[in-house]
C-alpha cells in the first residue's frame, strides 16, 4: 500500500528519461500557441483575460516553489464563497472572467 | 488486470466501447444520472432517460460479462429550473427500488447558483430518507474549488449522512486533501484535456496515498477515453507502483465505497 505523502518510486533521472521528451513536446506546443496569440490581429486591444491568467501561471513554475499544480489550479480558481444568483450559462472558461466573485 | 470504471456514462458510448473494456480487464461499471448534452423538456424525457440506465444497459454491459449498476437523480446542469427539478425529483424513489440503483447521483454543482445549491440540498435529504450512497459531481474547472466546498458544507451542516458513505468526484490537486481530511471518498476523474491526466492521477496517489480514493473515466458524449482507467493502471505500473497499491485504487476501494450497498455486486 503506497503511503501518504510518498515519494515517487522512480529516481530523477528515471523520470528525467521517462518524460523529458514529452513535456519538450507540450512546452514547444504551448510556446506555439503564444506565437500564434500574437500573431493575430488584436481585435480587442486588451490581453484576453484567460492569456493574462497562462502567463500568471507559467511564472508559478519557475518561481523555486513547489506544489505548483495546485497552486496553478489555485490561481485558476474562483476564490468567492456566495452562491451567485443565476447560472448564466453551463459551461466554464478555465480561469475566472474578469468581474467574477 | 481485473478493474472497475466506478463513473462512465455508457447511454453515450457505442456497444465496441464495452467490447474494448471488457477485453482490458472490465467487469462491473457504475454509471451516474448525468446531462445529456441538452436540456430535457419534460419529465418524461427523465423517464425515459432512468429506464435506460435500469433497464437497457445492463442488459447491453451484460453481453460483454460487465456488471452495469447506476446512480439515479436530477443532474446540477438541469436543476437551475428548481420547479422543473422537483417535477423529476418526485419520480426518483420509484427507481432506487430498481435492482442496478446504488444511491442518488451525480448530484452537486455546476456554476454554484442558489437553485444548484437549493436541488442539491433537496437531493441530499432524498437519499438521508432512503438511507442511500451519494455520488457526487463537482464543478468544472474555475467553478471547481468553491463548488466543492460549498457541496461538502451543505452536507455537514443539513444531513446527517455520514461521509464515508458520500463520494466526492472530480478532485483535482487543489481539491483532493480537504475532500479526505472532512472523511469523504474522493474520486479522480480521467480526461485528456480537463480534470485528471494518468499521470497527475499517479502523483496525487504518490502525494496523497491510496486510502478513500478511486479512479474513473468519466467516458460520455465530450471528449473522453472509456479506457482511461486501464491506462492509468498502466501508468502507475511503469512509474513501479507494488501490485496492491494498484489494485486497492482500481478495484479494492471501489469494492469498499460501493459494496455498502448491498446490490453492489462485481462478480467476485
């Protein structure tokens, strides 16, 4: 039975060789992904509000800290506490829009 | 590998899904009363929608040696109308006589409005009344951390139910540790691109441990992966997790949570 608080049962260099070429692959996507933002025709003239929250977020993984998933999702999140008075709409947007709580 | 997907919505899925999940070592699914991509216009559409899940997929998961049990209940997408809720609500002690019903579910939030709050909280004295399990959904992403610990309030300060008969599903890093510590089951969903990856379900079993905790697939009509659950299996294999911690998550623990209901039945 794998204890709480257990650390991997792999090295780092085992999970150095397990997955660096996977998240090289999702790093180069999300670095597309930003080029091709900026690339577009700003039609806006404002930062979208879910780019704001990546880049916010995209600082957390360099910062020394860990947690850092939860504390990504953490960020993402809506921090009020209120029930609101209608849903509005089904779906979310995966970061809080501008105005929330 | 023996494994139970405890969450996947097959009313959505096609009959070479169960093939392809009995062939990875499937042999008993639950399936929660969920949103079917449209809001119902009537009651009977519910019906409708509760007669397939105790009437037609077992007879369909059977062909393929899969035990098919559900959870009924008004999902939280369409609870928003609280008048038409407690129109369906009133069908539901109906079928939790139903031999394949475990419990009331997937109850919760979506967006955490006052309606939500007001049907969950009807949903929740439904199953203290007939001394069912509760199955759990919470909210989507942004929605998610403020939705489920509104639920995990609304149970602890109006029922009585104890939690170990409550399961919260969805957790994710942010969520996972309060949902144990206040005593629920916490479920891990699998999804490629919201919720759960195979590998973060494997980091928060390293981080977490493997007690009160499953895994699901969560398959349904978006996109999803009905072996989801093999595959983090899979996963936790590679990383060199021992055999029993594996199987306490994909089988033992579901076989815990689920076996207190006594038509819980995974073939053994």
């Amino acid at each position: 039975m794998t204890s709480p608080a257990n650390p991997s049962p792999m090295n780092r260099t085992e999970i150095a060789d397990l997955y660096f070429l996977e998240h090289r692959a999702r790093l180069l996507d999300l670095a597309a992904f930003l080029d091709r933002y900026d690339r577009a025709d700003d039609d806006t003239g404002t930062d979208d509000f879910r780019l704001t929250a990546l880049r916010n977020a995209i600082a957390l993984l360099i910062d020394g800290s860990g947690d850092r998933t939860a504390r990504v999702l953490d960020l993402m999140s809506d921090h009020s506490t209120e029930p609101i008075d209608q849903a509005g709409m089904k779906g979310a947007c995966g970061t809080p829009p501008p105005g929330t709580g | 590998m023996k494994y139970i997907d405890p969450h996947i919505h097959m009313v959505s899925r096609t009959t070479d899904d169960y093939r392809r999940m009995a062939l990875a070592g499937c042999v008993a699914i639950t399936e929660p009363a969920f949103w079917a991509g449209f809001d119902r216009s009537s009651p009977q559409g519910f019906l409708d929608y509760y007669r397939q899940l105790t009437d037609t997929e077992p007879r369909r998961a059977a062909q393929y040696g899969i035990r098919h049990h559900c959870w009924i209940c008004v999902n939280p997408k369409e609870a928003e109308d609280a008048g038409f809720a407690r129109e369906v609500m009133s069908l539901i002690p109906e079928f939790l006589q139903k031999e394949n019903v475990l419990g009331v579910g997937e109850i919760g939030l979506n967006k955490n409005s006052r309606n939500e709050l007001v049907i969950l909280e009807e949903h929740l004295a439904l199953a203290e009344q007939h001394d069912q399990l509760v199955l759990v959904h919470t909210p989507h992403l942004e929605d998610k951390l403020k939705g489920t610990r509104l639920i995990m309030d609304a149970i602890k300060a109006n029922t009585s139910l104890d939690p170990g008969r409550v399961l919260i599903d969805h957790v994710e890093e942010h969520t996972v540790r309060e949902v144990l510590d206040r005593g629920f089951w916490a479920g891990m969903t699998l999804y490629p691109d919201t919720k759960c990856t195979p590998q973060r379900a494997a980091d928060i079993i390293e981080m977490h441990g493997t007690e009160r905790l499953w895994m699901n697939s969560a398959g349904d009509w978006g996109d999803s992966d009905p072996l989801a659950v093999p595959k983090a299996i899979v996963e936790m294999r590679r990383r060199g997790h021992d055999t029993a911690s594996i199987e306490q998550v994909s089988w033992g623990n579901p076989v815990a949570f689920l076996g207190q209901c006594p038509r819980f039945d995974a073939g053994e």
